[in-house]
C-alpha cells in the first residue's frame, strides 16, 4: 500500500449532545477535541445531535403522517375544488 494516501482510521467517541449518551467504534471522522474515557484512554470526541438514543424513530415517539389529525384530507377538501377549474 501506497504511504500517505488512506484515511485515518482509529477508534473515536461519539456523543449525542441531546442526551449525553456515549459510544466508541472506529471512525475516520475529524475530530477537534479530545475526551478521556471512564477507562482512561484518552480518544478524539466527534459530536452528534442525535444518535440511535434520542431519534424519535428508534424511541418510538415519532408521529405518523396518518395520524396528524388528517391534514392532507383537509387541504384536499379546502383547495381541490380550485385546481379542476
């Protein structure tokens, strides 16, 4: 392999800011700052706003489209006598 070329892949901490929640994997992501874990290993800190942790869809308390009180079927009512003429 060619030196110099391939990215740098290390192991990086992520953290959500929504809800201060953790993880480590190995990442070529930039980081500016650094963080020292429970452990003591001293890795760069990427952050995120949501992870998997504070994602509405993986939560469960994201909203459906269908149940929003039928907006699309009033809009459809209000203004789709308009668009025929």
């Amino acid at each position: 392999m060619k030196a110099g070329i391939h990215p740098n892949y290390r192991e990086i901490c992520f953290l959500d800011s929504s809800n201060g929640f953790k993880f480590v994997t190995r990442s070529c992501a930039n980081a500016k700052e650094m963080i020292t874990m429970e452990d003591g290993r001293e890795l760069p800190l990427f952050k995120l706003e949501t992870s998997s942790e504070s994602h509405p869809f993986y939560t469960g308390t994201q909203k459906s489209v269908d149940n929003m009180g039928g907006r699309v079927e009033k809009f459809r009512n209000r203004f789709g006598k308009t668009a025929a003429k």
